[in-house]
C-alpha cells in the first residue's frame, strides 16, 4: 500500500468490494501480461523461503 493510501474501514471495504468487477480486473491483468507488462515484485522475507 502507497504510504499516502490510508485502509479501509469495514463500510468502505464493503462499498469498494462491491463496485469491483473481478471478470473485467482479470481479463485485463491478462491483457497486460500478454502485452508483456508485467513488473516482478520481490519481498525480501518471502524471497528467502
């Protein structure tokens, strides 16, 4: 999370939860793989394991 993002609480969670549209977030994290734009993000304590 963006040092500049705060969490939700559970109402927005719930609000946010809501309006998402997994199929259309899916499809469009295909999309993005396919076209080759994709970023690898390594976190040091699972990059151990």
């Amino acid at each position: 999370m963006p040092p500049t993002m705060k969490p939700l609480n559970n109402a927005e969670l719930r609000r946010f939860e809501a309006r998402r549209d997994l199929a259309a977030e899916l499809l469009e994290s295909i999309r993005q793989m396919k076209a080759g734009k994709i970023r690898t993000v390594l976190i040091p304590a699972v990059a151990k394991r």
